[in-house]
C-alpha cells in the first residue's frame, strides 16, 4: 500500500489541534475530519453529476422525480400524490418540478381514469430515453470515483457506511 499524503481535511484538523489542543484527537478531531471527508466527497460528486445531468437537460429536482417514476415500473406512471410522498416533498414543490418536466416533453399529465378530478403523471418515451441515460452515465461517473478502492474496500466502505446511516435513523438531532 502506498503512503497517502497530507491532504485538505489533514491540514484543517492540524489547524484544530493547534489553535484548540484542549481536544482530544480520536474523540473529537479524528470524527471532524471523518465527516469532512464525507461532506467533501459527496460535495464534488454531486458537482459532477449535476453537470452531467444537466447536459441531459435535468437539474437535481427534475432528475429526482423522473428517477421516481422510472423506479415504479411500467406503465411508469404515478399520481401527484404518490410522486409526492414518495420525494418526501409538499406538493407545491412538485408543481414546478412537473411544469418543467412536462414543458420539456419528459412527462404528461393525464386525467386519472379512477378519479376524476385527480391527475395521472406518465413518464414519456423521451423522459424514460433521459432518465436512463442520466443513469447510467451517473453510475459510470460514481464507479469513476470509486475507482481507487478494490472490490474488497468498496464492500467494507458500504457495510461501514451502511452501519453509520442506521445509527442516525435512531438518533434525534435537535
């Protein structure tokens, strides 16, 4: 294994153990600079995979409700309410994510043939062709990233990521 170098997060945290010496490394220094390369990974990919989807024509909004529609299986159609609950999102914030999605071809809004006055959302052949292709270039961009970790590190770094993630489902941050 080659000896990694000091890097941006290295330097912080020896400005922390420096200017605060009072805190203790492993305690409190060592998860700063854990969390810090989280945030700083997930920072730049984001970045990166933002501008790839917004080559596609889709921002981070659009991308998410298409994604969620895609994932409901043909006929790849959902109503208002379903996409909503499904995004965790209030419906006046849907709005305009569908007005966007519908302007651009990628969906169309239908009458909901059990309700009449509700709303049917259907993804287009267009809008399935996007959000496929979104997908696979973000996953090809993601393995990128992955690209200096074995197969083995990538498994440790999922359960250990995975482990961490149900830790905050069963904490409350006030």
């Amino acid at each position: 294994m080659t000896a990694m170098t000091d890097d941006a997060v290295d330097r912080i945290i020896g400005q922390w153990h420096r200017e605060m010496p009072e805190l203790d490394f492993e305690r409190e220094l060592e998860p700063m600079a854990l969390f810090g390369r989280i945030h700083r990974i997930s920072q730049k990919l984001g970045a990166r995979l933002h501008e790839l989807r917004a080559r596609k024509g889709l921002g981070r909004n659009e991308f998410d409700v298409l994604a969620t529609i895609r994932r409901s299986g043909e006929p790849y159609t959902l109503s208002p309410k379903e996409i909503s609950a499904a995004m965790m999102l209030s419906s006046g914030g849907l709005t305009g994510r569908l007005d966007k999605l519908e302007a651009a071809g990628f969906v169309e809004r239908l009458p909901d043939p059990g309700d009449r006055r509700g709303l049917k959302v259907r993804m287009t052949g267009l809008g399935r062709e996007v959000i496929e292709d979104s997908v696979r270039i973000g996953v090809a961009a993601q393995n990128e990233a992955l690209s200096v970790l074995s197969m083995d590190e990538r498994r440790q770094l999922g359960a250990l990521l995975k482990k961490l993630h149900a830790g905050f489902e069963d904490q409350p941050f006030d």
